[in-house]
C-alpha cells in the first residue's frame, strides 16, 4: 500500500473538496465537561489524537467497516494548540505505541 497524504485544515471555514476517496478526520476542542480548555483531560486527548484516530481508520478498512479511502483530511480547526496535532504528523512527537509507527509509515502530511 502506497503511502496516504493528509492534508491539514486549520482554519475556521475552510473548505477542502473531499470525494469517495477522501476520509475525513474532524478534532473536537475541549468539551468543557467540567474543567477548563486546555486543562489535562484524558478524554479530550483521546479525541485529538490524531495518530490514533488515522491507524482507527487503516483498522476500520482492514475489518471492512468502511471503505478504501486514498486522502485523509484532518480538520483541526477546533483545536487549540495546533502545533500538537503538526507534530504528530510529522514525526516531531515521540512513539507511544506501534500504531504510531505504522501511522508514520502510512501516512505523509501535504502542504
């Protein structure tokens, strides 16, 4: 399998053409479920993690829950602290699990 660009929206309101090829990764900012934003929330980092979320979805095509996608657009216009969600793509945030590996293996930001 070829390598999968992803392409980063980080502004309010941007559009990016998607198609029957194209997934579509939206991060939620902090809920506010009781603490403050950018407080520590391990549910809300849960949401935003993005290497987490791009293996869930090679996993979701594997079982043949969704189908084939060859672009992923991420939309992290509702987050924060952005630069978080640059560095996990790009190999700038250290390895937790072998699912960040294989989603560096698997996936390229564009742009």
């Amino acid at each position: 399998m070829n390598p999968i660009p992803v392409t980063l929206v980080t502004e309010p309101g941007t559009l990016v053409p998607l198609d029957g090829d194209t997934a579509l990764i939206r991060l939620k900012a902090n809920s506010g479920h009781g603490h403050a934003d950018g407080d520590t929330c391990v549910a809300c980092a849960a949401r935003t993690d993005v290497r987490a979320l791009l293996y869930n979805l090679l996993e979701e095509h594997r079982r043949e829950m969704r189908p084939a996608f060859s672009r992923v657009v991420v939309d992290a216009s509702a987050v924060a602290d952005k630069d978080q969600v640059v560095a996990a793509l790009t190999g700038k945030l250290p390895a937790q699990a072998l699912r960040d590996h294989t989603v560096a293996r698997m996936f390229y930001l564009v742009g």
